[in-house]
C-alpha cells in the first residue's frame, strides 16, 4: 500500500530528486558547469515529472491519506508541468548571465513546483497549508533571487510579510473547521458539517456565523496562490520599484503561472469535496464570497492595467483579471462550469507564457520594461511582434484562439445559470481590457520604429513562442479533443453524486 | 475555579504581553514581551493538558523564533534603532483588528461549541501522535514535507546570507 | 483535575485577541523586526485555538496537535526567511524598514535612511 501510494507521488518525486540532484551537483561543480549543466538536470526531472504523469492511469486514488490522485489532478499536473517545462528553457539563457548561483536557482524551480503540485492535489487542510507555504516559501526566495539586484530583495521581503500574513488568515480559517469538525480532511468535515446542520430540525450553525470563517480560508488562499503577483502591485507611492517589476521575467512567469493554477485546483477541490452542497453554506461560498472575489478581481485587474505604462506591470493587472474570470467557473460549480474553468485556465498558461516570454527577450535588450520600448516590434522582431499579438487576442477572447474558446464556455455557462449581472461585468471588464492590450499592439504594429533597435530572439525564445502560437492557435481552432480532457477531469467531482 | 483564576491570570498576561509587543519603542523590550507572551500561552497548554505541546511552545516559539528574533534585533543594532524610532499607532489599523476581533468574538459565541472536553485517551495522546505522523494512512506526507520545507529555508537562508 | 472548569470559548476568545493584536503589530509597524513578531503572534494564537480546539473536539487529538505541529514549522521558517531577507537587505545599506502604516492602501515598503 505504502509504495504504492509513494508510486502516484512520482511527478512530485522527480521534481524533489531533480532538486537534490542539483544541489548535490553544486556542490561539485563550479558555476560555469552548473551554468551548463543545471538547466539540462531541471530540464530532465521536469519531463520526467511529466512523463510520469501519463503512466498513472486514470482510477482516482487516494494517496498517503492526504492527496487525491484523480483524472482532474492529472490535468492540473501536466498543465504545471507543461509549464515548468518551458519556463526552464525559456529561463535558460537569463539565468545563466543574470545570477552567480544558477544550480541553486534551479533547485528552487523545482522545489517550487513540487509545492504547485501537492496544493493542486491536497484533500487535508493541514496539507494544503502546507504545501501552500513551500510553494510561497520557494517562490519568495526566487523573487529576491537575484540578489545583485536590491530591488529583488524588496521585492521578496513584501512577497514575505504579504504572504505570510495570508497564511496566517488561511490558517485560522482552517482552524475553526477543525474545531467544529474534529478533522482536517475534506470529504470527512463535509460529512460533519453536514451531521452539525441535519441532526436536528431547527438548524444547529447559523451559516451566517460561519461566513468569517469561509472568508478567512478564501482570502487566504486566492490572494497567496491564485494571483500571485496581488503583493506586488499594491501602489505605493513613488515606488516604481515594486516586486514584480523588479523580478526577473522568468521569475515574473513562474510566480504568475504556477501558483496561479495551483490555488485555482486547490479552490476547486476546497469548494466540491469540502462544503457540502445541500448546505446554505455552500452557497454563501459561491456567490457572495468567490463571485466578489471574481468581480473585484475583474474589475480592478481592467480598470488599474489602463494606467500602467510599464508592460510587466501591465500584464501582472491583465492577469488579475484573467483571474476573476476563471473564478467565475468556481462560483458556477457545475460540471459544465468547471470544465469551461479548466479550459479558461489553460488558455491563460498558454497566452501568459507567451507574452511573458517576448516580455523577457525585449527586457534583455531595454530592461525597462516600457510599453513604448515596444514601438514598431513587427519590423524590428517580427516572430516576437506577431507572438505577442496572437497572446494578447487570445487573453481577449477573439474567435480563433484559445482564450476565445475559454471564455465563451465560462460566459455561456454563467448566463445559463442566471447569473446576468455576473456576465455583464465580466464582459464590461473584458471592454475595459480592450484598453491597455489596444496600446501595446499599437506601439508594436503602427508605431514606427524610428530610433530603436532591432531585437534579437534566441533559440531558446523561439522554441517556446512558436510552441505557444502553435498551442494558442490549434486549441482555438479544433478545441475538440481537449474540450474532452477538461469534461473527463471535471468529471471527478459530479460522477457519485 | 482554581482553573478559571489560573486561565485568567495566565491569558490576561499574554494578552498585555501582545500588546506590549507591538506598542513598546524600545524593540529588545518587544522581544521580551514576545516571550512572556509565548510562555503564557505555554502555561495554558498545560491547563489544555496538553503538556507536550506546552514544551514544544517553549523550546519552538520562546527558545526558537524569539530568540533567533532576539540575537538579529543585537546583531542588527541600526535596524532595531531605525525600529524604536519608528513604532506608530495607525488609528485603521486598530479600528480593523478590534473590529474583526469582535466579529470573531461574536461568531464565538454564536456557533455551537463541545461544553466538556473529551476524555483523556488512555493510550496516552502523545503516543497516538507519534504513531500518526509516521503512519501511511496518518500524516505521514505533511510530516515529510516539512522536512522538505526546512531543507529550503536553510538553503535559501544560506544563499540570503553569503557575503558576496 | 477531571473537569476543565475553562470553557472552550474563553480559549477562543484569547486566541482572536491574539491574532487581531497580530494584525494590528502588522498593520501598523514599520520596522520589518516588529513585522516578523507581530506575525509570530498571530500563528501563536492560530496554534492556541487548534490545541484548545483538540482538547475539546478530538478524541485522539492527533489531527489538531499535528496541524499545530505544522504551524510551528511555518511559523519558525517564515521568522527565519525573514531575518535571512533582513540580513540580506541590510549588508550594503545601513537601516531597514517596513513602510505601510496606511491599511491597505499602501505597500511595505523597504527603504533606506541615511548611509552609514
């Protein structure tokens, strides 16, 4: 029993034994060879991790009392995975000219992902906690990796105390569903907050009571997980040297991507196995508490992206509004709705890794970052100009593409389920949106490029941009097979009910 | 009733305790506080009867975090001056902690709490948890994971830390 | 002592003092010492509240004294990440601090105040 439970944890094991391959490979090395050497090993461990995932099968298995190992695990883990993947060749290049440690840095990825992996999987309060703090943890230390840069550090020392006081909300909620349960586990404190409400006629809890509570569990985990870079864009005043900005883009990408996914699986999990559905709870979950969340999140993402003038700040806001869009799956909470969820989420990975990517090979060339650093990008890097178009109208939903696919189901669905106001905000926002996407593709396609300097795009680049143009595209088109995948995967949670 | 007056003594204690830790300028005073804090809370452990988790109190939080809090405000010197000079009251910031304090104190008295604690195990309850966090089909993963957690910290803390 | 004279809510209520004064030590302090302390309280009272809460709830008590044993673990790795950081920050520059004394408007903010 016990190895074979040890045998589904094998991505989240080849990620650990990669890590400890690296550090024990830093301590013989020098950095030229780890500079070599290191990416190849992060590389070989993140393809093993997801090569293992497809020899796992399909049963939905319960692993060492605190994971589930199920069709939509699998999903989210190779949509991480995938994602590592590229990130590690994309990082490839940066990494060696921008940091004296690379071995440790890769360690860290890993470390990283692992911690992504286990929140994806988590079906224990304590676990998920757990794994939510090495996910924060490691990231922490890859924002002030670069420790060259003092702004790296700043960042990393908001990315702690934001964090950490995340946990400690998350935590208190979870605290009280212990105390009112006696257990940590999700399916088991749905059983006995179902026993506290059914046993005797008048109800036992006033939900209302419990509402703190489910407020704590929910803020705690959107904000450390689900949008990542949320501790970074706080506007401070006269302070352009906010975290993410000072992040190195492969950084930015990893810290906007895999927590992101992560947090959302965790919340899925969180919201079918933990709440009970005949409770009033599971409502007051669903609509007021995530649909604030996803509006607020929408909302402040479109409004706030359209002052900003520095594009990685620019797109840390898209990607807060891309959020409150996939958080609207959550609030539907139908099998339609989660598969549509799933859909949305990776269309964002493909689209975020894209843009990230163009924004990390401009940023080698003018690293500030500006928007107008892009002007007439088609003449001067015309793959990189035309990537970053297809991502952008993909993270607007033009027909084609794959965000477009992502959010036409989410719509559908939410104006099935009668949620009109929910659908007018969202498509008000993706209006808004329309905004600040419209001045980067203008300053890369009609501005002219008078003055300004050809941008070259190494392999590496290529590689990921072409296979992100490819994936956007493909998807968008014959979305059919995949449309399956995310079914099959939302499945999990509606088959025995 | 000698529990009640114990309970009070020991909560009202770390409770001044707290506050002192986040009003007093003088930031070694802080740190003082911070323990006396930690082990009024460790006393009330052992009136939970939960005497392992009263030593764990001790030796993680007052040996372990105040400490090693402690020995940085010394070796820091410039960042505990900046620190005393820099100790504010923030009107908003009260107004939210009291008011959730008395959401939470509300929320408290309304949901429908255990009157009488459970009966001690007779297995013992540190027994039961030693054996829990080695077994399978306990915490065996959370209880590895740490591990896995502490190895990052301290490698990372030692990238943080090397002069360079 | 067969009975607990203490009710679980008088716990409870200690631990939500606890925390809030941690959200408060939070909120308001600039100095990021002070930062790391304040949140070193609030795990504390989330630990206070999951033992008192097994005492009460559990039979065995071993899902609550586990939890609490992985709050402690966080809690000890985010005070020393901290002072890693702040050790970090402050070798080529002399003083550090937290700056977010407004709530929720502005960021911690790391600056530096004159040069040694």
């Amino acid at each position: 029993m016990l190895i074979s439970d040890y045998l589904y944890l094998a991505p989240v094991l080849s990620l650990l034994a990669g890590a400890l391959l690296i550090l024990l490979l830093d301590l013989l090395a020098d950095r030229e060879q780890m500079g070599r050497w290191g990416w190849k090993a992060a590389l070989a461990s993140g393809l093993l991790a997801l090569g293992s995932t497809f020899l796992l099968g399909d049963a939905p298995v319960r692993v060492l009392n605190v994971l589930a190992y199920d069709v939509f695990t699998a999903y989210v883990w190779r949509l991480l995975l995938g994602a590592l993947v590229l990130l590690i060749l994309l990082g490839e290049s940066y990494v060696r000219s921008h940091t004296d440690e690379p071995g440790l840095f890769y360690a860290l990825l890993m470390f990283f992902a692992a911690g992504a992996l286990l929140v994806a999987a988590s079906t224990n309060t304590m676990m998920l906690l757990l794994a939510v703090e090495l996910l924060s943890i490691a990231g922490t230390l890859l924002v002030g990796f670069l420790h060259a840069d003092r702004r790296a550090t700043q960042g990393a020392i908001r990315c702690l105390v934001y964090g950490s006081a995340m946990t400690a909300v998350m935590a208190l909620g979870f605290s009280w569903f212990y105390g009112l349960t006696g257990t940590t586990d999700y399916a088991l404190t749905s059983e006995a907050l179902s026993g506290l409400w059914g046993s005797s006629p008048a109800p036992v809890i006033r939900p209302i009571a419990l509402v703190p509570v489910l407020a704590f569990v929910l803020v705690g985990l959107v904000v450390k997980t689900g949008s990542a870079p949320f501790h970074h864009w706080l506007p401070g005043a006269s302070d352009v040297s906010g975290g993410f900005v000072g992040a190195s883009a492969p950084v930015a990408a990893s810290l906007a991507i895999l927590p992101k996914v992560a947090g959302f699986a965790a919340l899925v999990r969180l919201t079918l196995v933990m709440l009970p559905e005949a409770l009033d709870l599971h409502i007051v979950w669903r609509w007021p508490l995530v649909g604030i969340l996803a509006v607020a999140a929408m909302l402040w993402g479109s409004l706030l992206g359209l002052r900003q003038h520095n594009i990685k700040r620019l797109m840390a806001f898209s990607g807060i509004a891309q959020l409150g869009y996939v958080l609207i799956g959550v609030v539907l909470a139908t099998e339609a709705g989660l598969s549509a969820l799933l859909v949305a989420l990776t269309a964002y990975v493909l689209a975020e890794m894209g843009t990230f990517t163009a924004i990390a090979v401009v940023s080698q060339k003018m690293p500030l970052d500006l928007v107008s650093d892009y002007r007439g990008l088609y003449r001067r890097a015309p793959l990189l100009a035309l990537g970053l178009l297809l991502f952008i109208l993909s993270l607007f939903g033009m027909p084609g593409t794959a965000g477009f696919i992502g959010k036409l189901w989410l719509f559908t669905e939410t104006f099935r389920a009668g949620y009109i106001g929910l659908l007018i905000l969202a498509a008000l926002s993706s209006v808004i949106s329309l905004g600040y996407y419209g001045r980067v593709v203008r300053a890369g396609f009609m501005d002219s490029d008078a003055g300004m300097a050809p941008v070259p795009v190494p392999a590496a680049a290529s590689v990921v941009l072409i296979a992100m143009m490819v994936g956007v595209l493909v998807l968008g088109i014959f979305p059919n097979t995949w449309l399956r995948w995310a079914q099959a995967a939302a499945q999990v949670f509606f088959a025995s009910g | 009733m000698f529990e009640q007056i114990v309970f009070l003594v020991f909560a009202v204690f770390a409770l001044v305790a707290a506050i002192k830790v986040v009003t007093t300028p003088r930031i070694s005073h802080a740190v003082l506080w911070l323990m006396s804090c930690f082990f009024g809370v460790a006393v009330l452990y052992l009136l939970l009867d939960s005497p392992f988790m009263a030593g764990i109190q001790l030796l993680i939080y007052t040996g372990g975090v105040a400490v090693l809090i402690g020995v940085a405000s010394v070796v820091l010197r410039g960042a505990a001056r900046e620190a005393q000079r820099r100790v504010t009251h923030s009107w908003p910031a009260s107004i939210v902690a009291l008011s959730l304090f008395l959401l939470m104190a509300w929320m408290t008295l309304e949901l429908p709490l255990p009157e009488a604690p459970q009966a001690a195990n007779p297995e013992g309850s540190l027994a039961l948890l030693g054996a829990a966090l080695v077994d399978p089909a306990g915490y065996l993963l959370p209880f590895e994971l740490i591990g896995v957690l502490l190895l990052v910290l301290l490698v990372g803390a030692l990238y943080l830390g090397k002069e360079r | 002592m067969p009975i607990a004279s203490v009710p679980l809510s008088w716990y409870l209520i200690l631990g939500a003092a606890l925390f809030w004064v941690g959200l408060y030590g939070l909120l308001a302090s600039r100095a990021l010492i002070r930062t790391l302390m304040s949140i070193a309280l609030m795990l504390n009272a989330v630990v206070l509240n999951l033992v008192a809460f097994a005492r009460f709830v559990e039979p065995a008590r071993t899902a609550g004294k586990t939890f609490a044993l992985i709050v402690y673990a966080i809690a000890a790795a985010q005070a020393a990440l901290g002072l890693a950081l702040l050790i970090a920050v402050r070798r080529p520059h002399s003083t550090v601090a937290v700056e977010g004394t407004d709530v929720l408007n502005r960021a911690p903010r790391v600056v530096d105040e004159g040069k040694r």
